[in-house]
C-alpha cells in the first residue's frame, strides 16, 4: 500500500476506513465510552507517559474497546508517575499509578474488559504530604 | 527527558493550560547555520512580565496539585548544556511562546524523538484544539495544519486508533521526503 502523504491520499483512505468503522457511531456521546485520562505534565512526561498513551490507545483497539484516551494535567501524584485515570460508564472514576506499558495492558484486560480490580489504585482519599495538617 | 519532542509535549500541556485554543510548533533544522530551534507559539491567556521573569524559579507554578515547576528549567537546561538558548515571550490576553535553539552537533544536544507521534497523540487528545505544526528543512518547509486535516477527515474522530496511524505517517513521510529532497 502506499504511504500516505497528501491530503489527497488522506481523503482516499478516510473512504476506506468509514466502511469498517462501526464502534464509533457513539462518540457524540462519550458517556457511553471508557474514558482514559493521562497525565502529561512534567512528572509525567519524564516518567514515560507518552509510552503508555501508545501502548493504551494500541491495546484498546487491539481489544476493542471504544475508548477515548485524553491527556491531563498534574494531579499531584508524582511519586506515581505515570498516572492515569480511568472512568468505565456506570462506574466511578479510579486512577492508577506507576503505569508502565504492561500494567497499562493489564488495566484493558483485567479493569476495563474484565471488571475486575488489579493493584496499583491510588485511593481518592489519598493526601500528599503536602495537604496533611 | 532524553527527548526534545517530550519538552514540546511539556510545553504543550502549559498552553493548555493557559486556555489556548491553537498551538502552533515550528522545528527549523538548519544545517547550514548549524542550528536546530524549536517554537510553540499560543494563543492562550498568557502571562506578565513578571511572571515570564520568575519561569526559571522551580519554585514557581500556577498549579496548585503540586508546588514545583520544572518545565521550562529542563527545557532551558537542555538547550544550554547543547550551546544554545531558550526565550519566552508573553503577553496577557494574546498569549505565549517558547523558543529553544540548540547547536545542531552539539554533543549534549537530545535527539528529537518521535515528533510525529507526539505532535500526534496531542493533536488526539485534544481535537477541539487547532494545532499548526510546521517542520523546515534547511530552508524548505512542510506544514501539517489541523484545520486542513479536520475538513478533509470530516465526521472521522480525531482519536480514533486507525486516524492517529495514518497522521503519523504523514507527518514522518513529509519529513522524510524532506530531507532526501534537500539532501
């Protein structure tokens, strides 16, 4: 196949995907969709965050799953870094740190297809030594 | 960060933070003059004259989830040690921009990563934003414009896995041919 390059070749291959492209029919409402927040400040970055964004976005759809996989900001984790968090619908948000790529696959398999929990959950009430009175 | 294209993630993520709505990124690699500088240009809510002054203290952030700032020192470490220098330019209400100029065969100068990737995955993770990125080559220039790629992909989702192969591709492809071009 040829290698994309122009707007035109783009506009010849977005013909081609629109057939098979049929779990995206929801992305109006992304309620209806996982949710995957990845914390790309500094901390992040520097810990590998990009790495695992690739390694989300590839396993999600080697699975698939219809997610959207955004970035965040700081959360204030950065022992943990990366971080990430996940919201499945119906479910509250949870976030999990020190994600590398296989933890990161792990977190599609096991939480998000499976349901089932997996360590590594930073607890929402969870204070850094900073907010501790 | 061993990267330069992980300092353009960071400093990307700041003008997000400052509300931008477009990001533009120039990479100039110029053989000739021996220079690799890097732009990311915002149009978010900007900074004043006193707050650009205090960007090198690691002490000083806008965020309140953490009390250190470390971007734009790393930043500015980088280009330094590789014999360049980094500029940030603001003004309230218009917005910001970083430059970062390295000496291309500085021995200490990072490589440039996986740009495309980067420029990329941001461009997913935030489709309601316009990003420009512009990639020029001793002088000749290759523009990847958010604006264009959207009315060409129209209801196709930005953040859809097939999307973000076939962007990067792109965007490596024109750099490549970039650079056999001028070669």
């Amino acid at each position: 196949m040829n290698k994309i390059k122009s707007l035109d070749d783009l506009r010849k291959m977005k013909q081609s995907l629109e057939h098979g492209m049929t779990i995206r029919e929801n992305s109006n409402s992304p309620e209806s969709l996982v949710q995957i927040r990845v914390a790309m400040a500094t901390c992040g970055i520097a810990a590998g965050a990009r790495t695992v964004m690739n390694t989300l976005i590839e396993k999600l759809e080697k699975e698939k799953i219809p997610a959207v996989v955004t970035q965040g900001g700081c959360m204030g984790y950065c022992y943990a870094e990366p971080t990430i968090e996940v919201k499945v619908p119906g479910k509250d948000p949870v976030v999990f740190g020190k994600v590398d790529s296989a933890v990161a696959e792990e977190i599609v398999v096991k939480y998000i297809k499976n349901g089932e929990l997996i360590d590594g959950i930073i607890p929402v009430n969870y204070q850094s030594i900073n907010e501790q009175k | 960060m061993n990267e330069i294209s992980l300092h353009i993630i960071d400093i990307i993520q700041n003008s997000l933070s400052a509300g931008a709505s477009l990001i533009r990124v120039i990479i100039d690699e110029n053989l000739v003059h021996n220079l690799l500088s890097v732009t990311i240009a915002d149009n978010g809510k900007g900074m004043t004259k006193e707050q650009v002054e205090r960007l090198d203290d690691p002490f000083f952030t806008s965020r309140t989830t953490r009390r250190v700032g470390m971007g734009i020192p790393l930043f500015r470490q980088s280009a330094e040690q590789s014999g360049g220098d980094l500029v940030v330019t603001s003004e309230p209400g218009f917005g910001t921009t970083v430059k970062a100029n390295f000496l291309n065969d500085h021995i200490d100068r990072p490589p440039l990563g996986e740009i495309a990737n980067s420029m990329v995955l941001m461009i997913s993770a935030n489709p309601d934003k316009d990003f420009v990125f512009e990639y020029i080559y001793n002088g000749s220039s290759y523009i990847f414009d958010t604006v264009e790629i959207k009315s060409v992909l129209e209801e196709l989702p930005l953040n859809d896995p097939a999307v973000i192969r076939m962007l990067t591709e792109m965007i490596d492809e024109n750099i490549k041919d970039l650079k056999t071009q001028s070669d």
